[in-house]
C-alpha cells in the first residue's frame, strides 16, 4: 500500500513540473522565457501530427475531387466531340448528296437541251404545216440551244475530289443555264401555241377545203369551161368535170361539210350537194347510189355514194363540180395529182 502511495504521489509530482523555454535573441536584448507545462511534450506533438493528418487528408481529397472532376470533363468533353463528328460527317454527307444532286441536275440541264431538239423538230413540221414565217424563228432559237447539248453517259475516269471553287462554279453555270432555258422555254410556248392555233386554224382549212379526187381513177372525160353538148352537139356550158370510172365505183367526199341536197334530179339524176363554209360547195352528179342523207355532217375522204350513170348521161361517169358563192368554178386547181392521195 505504501508503495502503491508513492507512485501515485510520484506521478502527481511528474505532472506538476514544468519546462522553460528560454530564447535568446542576442547580445544586450533581454531574454524571453516561456513556461511550459509537462503535457505539453504529448500534447504539441498530437496537434503537429492532427494537423499534418488533416492536410494530408485534404490533399488525398482534393486530388481525388480533381481526378473525379477530370474524368467527368474528359467524358463530356468526349461526348462533345463525338456528337461533333457526328455531326461534321452528317454535314459532310448532305453536302456531298447536294454536290451529287448540282451534278444530276447540271446533266438533266444538258438533257433538257437535248428534248428542246426533239421539240425543235416538231416545231418545224408545225412551221411547215402552218406555212408561217413565225415558227421557223423559233426553230433558229432551239437551234441555238441544242447546239451547246451535252453528250452521253459517264462510262470512267479518275476519283478526285471536287474543289469548293469548282462547285461553285458549276453552281452558278448551272443556275445562269436554267435561267436562260426558263426564259427560252416561256418563249417557246408562246410560240408553240400561236403555231398550234394556226396548225389548228390550217388544219381545218384543208379539211373544208375540197382538194380530194372524189374518185380513185384520175382519169378526165371532159373538162370544165365551154364545150359541144354530147346530146344536141351545140355549144354549151359545161359546169364542172366528168371523171371516168365504172358503175359502183366509190365515190368520196373531197373535203369535209354537211350534206345539202341528197335526192333524184332529172338532169344529174342521183346527186350529192355538200356545203362546206366559206361560200364553198360541191356537186357529185349520176350517181347510181347515194350513201348519206341531208342534213348529216361528212368528214374528208368519206364514202358518199356510188358512181353511175342516172340522169342526162351517156355513159357511167362522175360528174365533180365546185361552186364559190353559187357560182360554178374550174375544180381542177384544187385536186391534188403532185402527191399521194390524202384519204
């Protein structure tokens, strides 16, 4: 026990001294002491050590914040760039479809250029048909345009890419051709439906205009103007021509009308009057049959009747008259002999 109080009282004696830190400055200065408890050897250590614990764990931390946040920045830097690519390939793909679709329809210009030829050749049959001085200036225009036509189909070559300067350029030929084409193809209708309405207007000219033989032998009998009657053998006045044939031999409409008169006369026995406007008219004399009745309208070339032999008539024949205001005039300039017969 008394051991065990000695110890006790030791320690508390240990614990009651103190340390004298004592610091010098230098010679004639006055020196400074500081007293310091015994615990203080325990305790200045601890908040060395706490302290340096501390820091390094910050700076565990902050590195491990620093490495987070770099991963973070680096992944969404990555996925920035990706998304990026992405995109300049997505550009770099239409771009390309654009340069395709210039370079198609730079050709389908120079295709178009080639059609205008075609309708070029049209035009001419229309200037041809319409006898106007009008269509063959646009035929000089289309000609001029199919001039610069482009050729055939790509068949090899070389891949090099092509330059922005050079798209460029085919760009703005292409959009100055267009240009142009819209201009000469608005001029072109134009033109095309003026030479249309003519064709149209010509074309119903010479369908009402009796420039047909109204049969198919191109045989003359007896001609129009003066003559010795075959019955009375006096002088007289023959209206119009007799066209050789045998009896039932078809008889055709020389242009297009409508029928007048269709019936028995008993000096050109069966007959066929046709009008066709424009004060023109015509006459299909003995007949042996007719094929239409008044009233009906006929076209060019249409099967009217049969030739015969009814009436005042010596022998089968068609008796063709042409009449302009009612007043009989020489058939003869109207039938067509220089060609093939239009029926």
């Amino acid at each position: 026990m008394i051991r065990k109080g000695r110890g006790i009282g030791q320690r508390l004696m240990w614990d009651k001294k103190e340390f004298t830190l004592m610091i010098i400055p230098g010679a004639n200065r006055r020196t400074v002491r500081f007293k310091l408890p015994h615990s203080s050897l325990y305790i200045v250590p601890s908040v060395i050590l706490l302290v340096l614990f501390g820091f390094f764990v910050t700076i565990y931390l902050m590195n491990t914040y620093a490495h987070r946040t770099k991963d973070h920045m680096q992944q969404a830097f990555d996925g920035q760039e990706r998304q990026l690519v992405n995109q300049i390939t997505l550009k770099n793909n239409e771009l390309e479809l654009l340069q395709a679709n210039l370079i198609d329809l730079s050709h389908q210009a120079d295709e178009f250029k080639v059609k205008l030829e075609e309708i070029k050749k049209l035009d001419h049959v229309l200037q041809l048909m319409s006898e106007s001085e009008e269509p063959n200036r646009t035929s000089k225009k289309l000609s001029a345009l199919s001039e610069s036509a482009g050729g055939g189909p790509d068949v090899g070559g070389t891949d090099i890419p092509v330059t922005s300067e050079e798209v460029s350029q085919l760009m703005s030929s292409t959009r100055q051709g267009l240009s142009t084409l819209v201009g000469d193809i608005n001029t072109l209708l134009v033109n095309l439906s003026e030479s249309e309405a003519r064709l149209k207007q010509a074309d119903y000219l010479r369908s009402i205009t009796p420039t047909l033989w109204p049969v198919t032998a191109h045989s003359q009998t007896s001609g129009f103007g003066m003559r010795r009657d075959p019955f009375t053998g006096k002088p007289s006045m023959h209206t119009g021509l007799d066209l050789d044939g045998e009896i039932g031999d078809p008889v055709y409409a020389t242009a297009a009308g409508k029928v007048t008169e269709a019936g028995f006369d008993n000096e050109f026995g069966n007959r066929i009057i046709l009008d066709h406007t424009r004060g023109i008219q015509t006459g299909y004399m003995h007949l042996h049959k007719i094929l239409v009745k008044r009233g009906e309208s006929v076209t060019k070339g249409q099967q009217i009747g049969l030739l015969g032999s009814t009436g005042r008539s010596t022998g089968s024949h068609l008796h063709y008259e042409v009449q302009k205001n009612r007043v009989p005039i020489d058939p003869t300039p109207y039938l067509i002999t220089n060609r093939k017969d239009e029926r």
